[in-house]
C-alpha cells in the first residue's frame, strides 16, 4: 500500500492563515480521496511559511471495483419514461434486464464501474483541491486565471512504496507536479528530489527547514527561556504571539536585546503591547521587579556575527517605536493631573450609536445607572458615578488612540496619576469585565457597580431599538454582555430585580429614543415621564433640560417598555441556561424555577429576574431530583396533575378547595392528608427565608404517601362527595408542589 506525500510551495503565507490551511487541504485532499474510492490508514499536514504538506500513509494502490443495481419501470412502461432510466444508467435497450416481480416485468440495470489507479484518482483531487482551495483571501499573478494567497511556485506529488517512487502526473496552470522542493530560501536555496516523507523530513532539516510548526514553536519557547534564565530574567508567556512566531520563520534563531534606559519606566503593558503588535517580540522582565527590561526576537537564519547586526537594527527600530510611546504617554499624564474632562468633553463629539447618541451621552446614563446600583452591590454611591464619569475617559487619550487594546487598563493609570481613590482607577480597567467565559470577575464594589451599568445600558439600548441577536448574527456582543451581568451578579451574590432596572432603564431610553412619527410637547413628555420617574419628571420640567431635549420625539408607550422588559429578561434566562448547563443543571429545571406567566409584565414576577435567588432554586431542586425520592415525586405530581386537569376539563369546575379529611375512606388518604399538613408546615415558612434546600427535602418526601394513596385509591369514585374530595386533595398535592417549582416543566 503506498503512501502519498504532497507539498504546495509558494511565496510567504501569512502567519494567521497556516494553521487553518493545513487542515483545509487535509480535509479537502482526504475526503476527495474517499469519495473515490481510496481508504487510507494515516493522514498529518503541516505548514511553513513558504509550503503547505500532507502525507497520506497506507493508500489503497487503486479504487475497487463497483457493482450497482438499480430498478427501472415496468417492461411495459412509456416509451419516455424507459429511455429516462436508461440515460441516466448510461446503458442501452439491450443491456439492460428484464426480471418478473409479483408487480409484472420489470427492467433492472446492473452498472459495472472498474477501480482506477490511485494516481489518476489523486491528480484529480489534488487539481480540484488547488483550484478550489477556500484562502480567505487570494491573489492572481502573471497571466494565469489560478488563485492562490501567494503565487504558487511548485506542486510536489510523488506516491512511495517499497519498490520506489513515482510523480503523481498532473499540471496546474503550467505548474507540472514533480518530486522537488528547495529548502531555506537563504541557507540553502537550492532545489532536492525526495522519494517519500521520511526522505523529505530529514532532508527538509538538513537544508535548514522545520516542518512542524509545534517543533518550531517549542524549540523558540525553550530558547527565549534558556537565553532569559540565564541573565536572572523570565519571558512573558504569549501563547497567540508564540504560534504566530513560528508562522513567520522556517529556521528559527532565538536573539535577545535590550530595552534603552529612557523606556524602562513605561508602564509595562505599553511596552509588552508596543513590542508585540509592531514588532512581534516577546517581553523579558525581572524576576524580582517585575519590569521589563530586555525583549526576544526570533530572526530566519543564522549568521556569522550570531546575529548582532539583527539585534541592532531591531533595537533601533524599536527605540523609535518606544519613543512614540513615551510620548503619548508623559502627554497624556500631563492632561490627566491637569483635568480629565478635557477627555470626557471630547467623547461628545464620538457616535456611540445613530439612534442612542454620543459616547458622551452613554457616560451620562452609566453615571446615573451606577449610582442607583451602588447601594444594591455595598459601593459608595459618590464613588461609583464619578468611577462611570472616568471610566471611558482614556478613549480620548493619544495612548489609547495608538493602541485600543489598552483601554481602560491607560484608564486605571491616568486616573490613579490623578490623585484619585484606588477604586475609582480600578474601575476604569475592570468595567470591561468579564469579556468572556473564563475571564476574571471584578469583586470590588465600584468596579462591579460600574461593569452592571456598562452592561445593562448596553442591553436595554439596544433592545429599545430592536437591535437585538439574530441567529449566529451578534454585530454589538450582546450576548456576552448578558453573560457578563450573569457572572458578575452570581459570583458577587448580588440581590438584584433584574426585570425592575431593565423597564426602568428602558422607559427612560424609549423617552429619550428620537422618532419621526410624533413629536410631543414637553408637558406631555413629562406625564409620559412621571409615570416611570418622578424625578427625571422634574428634570425635564427644567429650561436647561428642556432645551437639550426638546428635538426628541417620541412614540414609545409604557406597554411598550414593559414587552421589550419581558423579551430581555427572557433573554438573560436563555443565557443563563447555557451558563449553567456546564454546571450540569438541566434547561427544564431553570424553566421550572422561572415560569413566567404568559403576559405577566417583567416588574410583576416575583424572584424570576433575581438570577442569584433563581440559581440558588435550580441548584436545590437539581440536588433533590437527583435522588430516587425526587425522581419519584415527579412521577406522582404528574399523575396527580393530569388526573385533576382531564377532570376539570370535563366537569367544568376548578377543583381547588374543599379538601376535608373526614371524607377519607382509607388509612393511605389520611396518612396523604398529615403529610400534606407537614409539608405545608415546613415548605411555606422556608419559601419565605428562600432557604430552597429544606423546601424541596419537604416536597420530596411527599414521594411515600403520594404513591401509597395512588396504589389504594381509586379517584374517580361513585360517590361524588368522595370524588370531589380526592380530587381537591390531588389540588393540594399540585399547589403544594408548584409552590415550590413548576414541576410541569420538568421533563421526563
């Protein structure tokens, strides 16, 4: 069985796209093969910058033979309809069968498709491949039609056995497939024939080429580490900058250099991000002061000076870059202990949104919203508005203008230089948080009063705007914006009416949101306002106020506010569900803690938008339906609820009162009763101290009874009286249990 090895050398191929590349023409060249005909044992591809490579080990020498039957219409069939079936058998009148079935004669085509050599399959897939080959962005060169994301220079084919070698024939665009490759494009540019992978490998070294983009990887991460270990140092670890290093060279040379004494003083995430983004070098920092103070380069090929005239002309190009660095950053200081407004003034000139206004506007609403939510999370109120009046201050500054990813991180900097309290600047870089699943959560009162509001406005603006996520589509990352509210009042135990703050922040955004539609007078706004916020009411009666608002119209309604409250909410549960979901707490089991009724206004259900409390409910009754009692009392609710529904449905009548236990007939419905009787004692004092896990032990020991009483009693008696009591003691048993959950969610 041969093994086939393939190599796509081209001009440079940008870093960002090797990875995906290889695993594109693994795919592509495998599953054309397999299609065919042609089964294989092993397949691995690799990427340099300059070559794409696949080996494929253990290929069929050729397809095998096909035998397909199919059945045609009947012998007497339209003279149309048998000449269809026999084009697209490929087959003639005369080649075809003629068998009897119990439905009358019918034709049957037996199609016969011989194995072709795998050579003549390979050529035809590979062709396909490179002229079909999905680069996110390619390139024409010459005068040939092919793309590719650098001109293709040479294919290398061969297929490899134990008897020897041979080139796959085939040719693109005049580039004619070969067994030779060129190996470094300065150490050793000359072209070599192979004659397998294991040929190729070791001669690929030789001419100073490392195949493996891990191999390469590793051997710089041990160098840098080496080289800074042994002058008392450590690397800054960069996992996205290390794999993007060993995309750039096919021989690395690890080369460290120093860092000039005028930017040793540069905050250290200016330098580490000054160096990587322009210069891809790794930071080297003390051991002891944490400062950086060298850098790692990694240069292509080696030299007779070991690299010296590298490292100076990169220590020069660097100086330049640090000194722009520099002076951003002594510039923005300087603005920053004079007055930090000079900042927050330009943010009005900066769009935040066509419909939601400037950035400007956007620090007025946080402002207000972190206020209000300081007493809910244990912040200063003071401190929490004027942490949201600075947080987006460093946006403006020239720092964060070259580099964007150091916002609020040049905030916490620039507000700490301006004699402000620790948890004012502290904010300024944590409000971002978390941005993704794994990333920290702020603990600090101000911070998660500042990160609340951030997030909430973000939300409610853009739900009252009906730019809400669509499908895979999330163009303003709401959904890790709800996440982010999610994490952050979990793991801070924060006691919020998420639905409250979501109408109000939406009524107050509906009022300002400017329509075309109607334009109300001041007076009017101001009824329409009082109705959602006495206060802002009276604002909006002030002459300043009044002028900044007047060209805002508005057509937006409490009801309004309150459906797009309910769909937010909604929104936050469905997050919430994933987020637990690795948890290992069910969808069903969330959905029976929220149960919102259909058409309840957001501000009028009691403990679904508390997430911490909702939480805390799932968890409890996850924990007790884990247990055979739990399980089993599903089972016994559901058959209580469905009895009393099919017997309602038909009676007419709501059987939810009367229950009386001198109407038992049986021990098991009286023991029922002093169940129930216990149950009630301790599941509705602790549903009023939220203390969630005796609740649900309570309700679950209802298992015994409640399948006692359904083994001995028949419901639907003769007697009336009887029936009408048992089925309102069944009502018991139902509003017992949803007192707790709406247990008809629960699946299963």
């Amino acid at each position: 069985m041969p093994d086939l090895l393939i190599e796509l050398f081209s001009e440079e191929i940008p870093a960002r796209m090797q990875k995906r590349a290889s695993e594109d023409l693994q795919k592509l060249v495998t599953n054309g093969l397999v299609e065919a005909g042609l089964t294989y044992a092993s397949a691995a591809a690799f990427s340099t910058p300059r070559r794409l490579v696949l080996t494929v080990e253990g290929l069929l020498g050729e397809s095998p033979t096909t035998r397909e039957e199919r059945k045609g219409p009947k012998a007497d069939a339209p003279e149309k309809a048998i000449e269809g079936f026999l084009r697209g058998a490929g087959l003639s009148r005369d080649q075809v069968e003629e068998r009897e079935t119990p439905k009358g004669n019918v034709l049957f085509a037996v199609i016969e498709k011989p194995g072709r050599p795998a050579a003549d399959i390979i050529a035809e897939v590979l062709e396909n491949t490179v002229r079909t080959f999905p680069w996110p962005k390619s390139m024409r060169w010459g005068g040939g039609a092919l793309k590719w994301v650098r001109p293709l220079q040479s294919i290398l084919c061969i297929l490899a056995d134990e008897a020897g070698h041979s080139v796959v024939p085939l040719d693109v665009d005049g580039i004619a497939s070969g067994d030779v490759t060129r190996g470094h494009r300065f150490m050793a540019p000359d072209p070599f024939s192979v004659t397998s992978f294991e040929d190729y490998s070791v001669k690929l070294k030789r001419a100073h080429v490392v195949l493996d983009p891990a191999e390469r990887a590793e051997a710089i991460w041990n160098d840098a580490t080496n080289m800074a270990f042994a002058s008392g140092l450590e690397v800054v670890e960069d996992a996205g900058l290390l794999a993007e290093v060993a995309g750039l060279v096919e021989w690395p040379v690890v080369l460290m250099g120093r860092i000039g004494d005028d930017f040793l003083e540069l905050p250290p995430e200016v330098l580490q991000t000054s160096m990587k983004e322009h210069q891809k070098f790794f930071s080297v920092r003390s051991t002891k002061t944490g400062r950086i103070e060298r850098f790692v380069t990694v240069a292509n090929r080696e030299t007779a000076d070991q690299g010296a005239t590298i490292l100076a002309g990169n220590e020069k190009v660097l100086s330049a870059r640090l000194a722009d660095a520099k002076f951003f950053w002594e510039n923005d200081l300087r603005v920053a202990k004079d007055d930090m407004s000079v900042w927050t003034q330009a943010l009005e000139n900066v769009t935040f949104h066509n419909k939601l206004g400037s950035q400007a506007d956007r620090i007025e609403r946080i402002a207000a919203l972190a206020r209000e939510l300081a007493s809910v999370v244990g912040a200063d109120p003071d401190q929490a508005e004027e942490a949201a009046r600075l947080a987006k201050a460093d946006l403006s500054s020239e720092m964060v203008y070259e580099f964007p990813e150091l916002q609020g991180l040049m905030g916490r900097y620039y507000i700490a230089a301006s004699g402000r309290d620790d948890a004012i600047a502290a904010a300024a870089q944590e409000h971002y948080s978390p941005l993704g699943p794994s990333d920290d959560v702020p603990t600090a009162p101000v911070s998660v009063a500042v990160a609340l509001a951030d997030k909430l406005d973000t939300l409610t603006g853009f739900w009252a705007i009906d730019e809400k996520p669509t499908g895979s589509k999330d163009p303003f990352a709401l959904r890790r914006a709800a996440l982010g509210v999610i994490r952050l009042v979990l793991e801070n135990r924060v006691r919020v009416p998420l639905g409250q703050w979501i109408f109000m922040r939406l009524a107050r955004t509906n009022v300002h949101i400017e329509f075309t539609s109607k334009k109300y007078s001041t007076d009017e706004v101001s009824k329409l306002v009082e109705q959602v916020d006495p206060e802002l009411a009276g604002q909006f009666r002030n002459s300043a106020f009044q002028q900044r608002y007047d060209h805002y119209v508005t057509g937006a309604t409490l009801k309004d506010s309150e459906a797009k409250s309910i769909d937010l909410l909604t929104f936050f549960h469905d997050r919430l569900k994933v987020y637990l979901r690795d948890q290992g707490i069910r969808h069903d089991i969330i959905d029976a803690c929220i149960s919102i009724p259909d058409g309840a206004p957001a501000v009028a259900t009691p403990n679904n938008d508390d997430l911490t409390l909702l939480v805390k409910r799932a968890k409890a009754l996850n924990e007790s339906l884990s247990t055979d009692d739990g399980e089993n009392l599903i089972q016994g609710f559901k058959r209580a609820n469905n009895i009393l529904t099919q017997a309602e449905d038909a009676d007419g009548v709501e059987y939810s009162y009367g229950a009386d236990v001198k109407f038992a007939e049986t021990d098991e419905e009286r023991t029922l009763f002093a169940a129930l009787d216990e149950a009630e004692a301790k599941i509705a004092p602790a549903m009023e101290t939220q203390d969630f896990t005796i609740a649900m032990s309570a309700m679950a020991k209802l298992r015994t009874p409640i399948d006692a009483f359904f083994e001995a009693v028949q419901i639907n008696a003769d007697n009336q009286t009887i029936r009408r009591n048992r089925l309102n003691l069944l009502s018991r048993i139902r509003t017992l249990c949803l007192s707790v959950a709406d247990l008809t969610k629960i699946e299963g």
